[in-house]
C-alpha cells in the first residue's frame, strides 16, 4: 500500500491550478479551504527550455494563499525542478 507523506513547511511544491497554470513554490501552510505558499513562480516555455518567472509581476508579497477550489493538485517537486527553484529564490548555488 501506497501512502503518501503530508506536506511539511518548506516543502518545494508544484501546483497545477484550474485554469492550466503550474506554479512551484515553498509550501508554509494549509488549511481547509486554503493553501498558503511562498515565492511562487510560473513555469515558462523559452528558447532554452522550462524556465520561471514570477507568478505575480507586481505584487508586494512573497507569500500567497490559494484557494482550495481553484487548485487542481498540488505535490512535492521533482528534485531537478526543486534545486532550480532553490538557486533562483535564495541565490544560493546547491550542488
């Protein structure tokens, strides 16, 4: 039998949500009706391949809440995918 780990604070997360968008993100907190995340970003499509840009370009927080209804599904990032976004949040070269 399969079982799946919760989520923990920190977790690099990808979210798919209703409207086809794919987010990753630093997962904080959750509640009924609400995922809270961090420094989100958007997947993009470029020249080089997948890349990320800010999920919200004007924005003055780096924490989000989601809500439930309008996310599709949520799971932990492939390592490849969680590595990238740690280097481009934090600056911080993880070998």
């Amino acid at each position: 039998m399969l079982i799946n780990k919760p989520l923990s604070e920190g977790d690099i997360v990808s979210i798919k949500l209703i409207n086809g968008d794919e987010i990753i993100a630093r997962y904080q907190d959750e509640t009924v009706d609400n995922i809270t995340i961090n420094k989100p970003l958007a997947l993009t499509v470029g020249q080089g391949g997948l890349g990320m840009i800010p999920w919200m370009f004007l924005g003055n927080k780096d924490t989000i809440t989601l809500r439930k209804d309008q996310t599709f599904v949520i799971m932990p990032s492939k390592k490849d995918a969680a590595t990238q976004y740690l280097e481009g949040t934090t600056g911080i070269a993880i070998k």
